[in-house]
C-alpha cells in the first residue's frame, strides 16, 4: 500500500505460467522483446549506454500508461540472477515531471508446486509535492504487462 507523505511503497504481485526464469530473462537480458509481447502498452526498448545483461546498463522506455504516450530512462541498479530479481532506477523521462526519485524492483519467483511463477513488483518513489498522486494505476500497468508476457512465453 501507499504510505504516507511524499514518500510510498507499491507492491502487487502477479500469478504466472511462464518459469520464473523465463520472465526474469526477458526482463534482464532482452527487454527491446517486451514491445513485442505487450505492444499496446510497450513501443520500445532501446539501449542507451552499456548493454542488455549489464548492471548500469541505461534503457530507454517508449509506453502508452493512462492514455498517454511517455518515456522513461533506466538505470539497472542491481540484479541477483539467483533470485531472478532486478532493480532499475528511473533517471528521466515523464515519471521525473512528478516524482523526485522512482524505484522499480521486480521479482520472479517459482511456484512451490514448480508450475509457473509469482512476479513481485515493488514501486519506491518520492513525490514532488503533495499534489501528485500514488501511481496506483502504474502498478495496473506493470501487473497487466506482466500477463501479457505470461501469454507470450506460455505460447
């Protein structure tokens, strides 16, 4: 849930087919496919500095999220490939116009009866003022992205 003051915490998680390391991989090492599995979301990955696989690696996002068409650009601040997680930290785009800092965390794990995954998502940002809003409906966004990389992976 939102905390409180400029600061909060979003979490959801969401129930996959896909393996754990499936969905961490396109994520880690080839995220220029999600636009291919989620395109009415998605419209581009593209690497700005570094490369795919790479901690510090800065991606460029292109997205559709409430309508409007955005950018983002990431920072890979961390990757445990045992744990099939990732952090990347937002450094520019449409989410800096509102937020002071914009964390994203996402976590694959395997189910315990080894058929499919549980995605974690964990959104950390501080707000600019209090005038902007939780980004609940960006939790929607990634929880839905992540069901359409499920149908893809599961094809």
């Amino acid at each position: 849930m939102a905390s409180g003051g400029l600061t909060g915490k979003l979490e959801t998680d969401v129930e996959l087919k896909a393996s754990a390391k499936d969905f961490h991989d396109m994520w880690w090492k080839k995220p220029h496919h999600v636009s291919n599995t989620s395109n009415d979301k998605i419209h581009g990955c593209d690497l700005h500095e570094g490369e795919f696989g790479k901690v510090g690696s800065i991606t460029v996002w292109h997205y559709t999220h409430d309508g409007v068409r955005k950018v983002a650009k990431e920072v890979v601040e961390a990757v445990d490939e045992a744990k099939n997680a990732i952090t990347y930290k937002v450094i520019e785009g449409d989410l800096m116009k509102e937020y002071k800092t914009f964390v994203v965390h996402i976590q694959a794990t395997p189910k315990s009866d080894g058929n499919g995954s549980i995605i974690h998502w964990i959104l950390e940002y501080e707000k600019l003022h209090e005038g902007v809003s939780h980004p609940e409906t960006l939790l929607s966004f990634v929880a839905d992205m992540s069901k359409d990389i499920d149908a893809h992976l599961c094809k």
